[in-house]
C-alpha cells in the first residue's frame, strides 16, 4: 500500500513558512526560491487534498485547517527529533539540534556561565548541532511552548501554561541616569522627584510590573538592553539595567544609580522547559550540565 504521509521536508518547509509568515521571508533560512517554496507547498496541499494557506496581495495566513495542520505537524517533528535522540542515545552518543534562547545582554553575567556551558557541552556531545537564539521573555516563552525552543533562559515576570520553570539565579538590577540628566550631580533625591522623572520602559513590561517598580508610565519603550542603554546615555530618560551590564559606564562616570535602597530588584533568572520533555537526552543533558556549573540542585 503507498503511503499517504507526506515527505518530511515538505513538512519542514511548511513550518519555516508559518514561523517567517510568507513565503519571502522564509528563503534565507530554507535557502530556497520563492517560486521553489511554492512548488513544494503545492505538493504539500496536493498530497493532503487541503488547503493550508492563504497567500497574495492580501499577505500569508493559514486556514482554519491550515492552523490545526500546523500544530500536529509541529508535535509530530518535535516527537520525531525525540525519537531521533533516544536512538542515538542508545548507542551511547547525542546527535541532533539542540534549540537554546536567552535574553539579550547576558555575554557579561558573570552569575551566568552560558559560554562556559555551551563550551563544554560542544567538546563532549560534537554531533550536536546548537541553534542559539537571543529574544524577549515573552517570544522565548512562546518558542518553548510551540517547540521552536527545546530550553530557553531569561528572567520571566509572566508564566505561560504547559511550561517548566527551574530557578537558575537572581540578576541585580538598579535604576539609572546618565551625566547628562539633571539628578546626576543630585545626592538626597526624595523618591517622588525619581518617579517624576521620564522613565524608559521594555516592551514587555505590563502596566503592573511597571507600578511594581514605583512608576505610573513609561516615557519610552524599547526591546532590548542595548537599546534602554541608549536612551538612559541621551540624559532624556532615566531606567533599569543589570548591574553587571551596566557597570562599564558607571566606572567611567557616564551613569550612576539613583536610590539603590528604594528602587533596586532583583530579577530572578529561570531556565524553561515544555512539559513533558524535560528527559529527552539533548535537553536533559545540556540542562544538568549548566545547573553543575551553577551549582544548582
């Protein structure tokens, strides 16, 4: 009897698809034509007898079915990695991808010994192929949730349904102005001229994690450390950075904290796994190999 499931590529490309939202969009990481992606998706919908997508003028968007498709096809390729690593772990190697993402601005965290871990797990498991992905909290949750991610690590201030999060460490974090804002050269600043001020906010802050640190609104909003480092340098805006990322500046006089006592945090850092895959051997390696470095239980 011939089968009927169709090619895993066609499966694969299908995915790359969804996740880049069009089929432009999707060439660089497929390495494909857009006519070629096409083609292959044309035999995907005509082996299926189903429509999966929309796509023309009007953009890309998946179909009722098309969304259901989707999220099988996505468990049925995250089982199929599984069982491709339980076989090789059977002959005592890891082979695979192993899907790591992490917030931005952790390379200087001397808490978080990530290259160190990564080097180690490279030396001892070579066949292993690392994607390594810097995101938000919240795109690195979603990653984890649908499978693009086997583990990721950031500190989340929201938890999402379906995950596992394992306490890793705190991140100290302070709130700071540039030499160029007028509360610089200020040393008693009661708290209600701090919480005046223009303050910048992360994207993925929501209004109650904002009050949470003192203030009613941000001024500003951005979507990465490197960016919230800009804006407190302009002098225009004051804000929250790791201490560790910040320090470089504050050694050469070009930020400092304001009241550390009232508006200090601590950020607790998670690493988070999708439940029920916390034992697959990619993932159950590279996760005790990092919480031995930190000596973590």
């Amino acid at each position: 009897m011939a089968s009927t499931l169709p090619d895993l590529k066609l499966l694969r490309i299908f995915v790359s698809v969804v996740r880049h939202q069009g089929f432009a969009n999707a060439q660089r990481e497929l390495n494909l034509s857009t006519s070629a992606i096409s083609t292959y998706m044309s035999q995907l919908e005509g082996a299926l007898g189903i429509v999966l997508c929309h796509r023309g003028r009007g953009g890309f968007s998946l179909t009722s079915k098309g969304e259901l498709f989707h999220q099988e096809t996505l468990r049925l390729l995250a089982e199929l990695d599984g069982f491709e690593q339980y076989a090789a772990a059977l002959k005592g190697e890891l082979r695979g991808t192993l899907n790591l993402g992490v917030i931005d601005s952790t390379v200087g965290d001397q808490a978080l010994p990530l290259a160190e871990a990564i080097g180690a797990y490279s030396q001892e498991h070579p066949a292993v192929h690392l994607h390594l992905s810097v995101s938000s909290p919240y795109e690195l949750q979603l990653g984890v949730q649908d499978n693009r991610l086997d583990l990721a690590i950031g500190a989340f201030s929201s938890r999402m349904s379906g995950l596992l999060y394992q306490p890793l460490y705190r991140e100290q974090h302070w709130l700071y102005c540039s030499s160029r804002h007028p509360l610089y050269a200020e040393r008693r600043i009661p708290e209600q001229v701090v919480t005046q001020q223009r303050m910048v906010g992360r994207g993925y802050w929501s209004q109650a994690e904002l009050a949470r640190h003192g203030f009613k609104h941000s001024a500003a909003t951005v979507e990465s450390m490197e960016a919230q480092l800009i804006l407190i340098l302009s002098g225009a805006y004051i804000g929250y950075l790791p201490e560790h990322y910040a320090q470089a500046w504050v050694d050469k006089g070009d930020l400092r904290v304001l009241s550390p006592s009232t508006f200090g945090y601590q950020a607790p850092f998670s690493l988070i796994i999708r439940r029920g895959r916390s034992r697959e051997p990619l993932i159950q390696t590279f996760r005790d190999l990092l919480k031995s470095q930190l000596n973590v239980g």
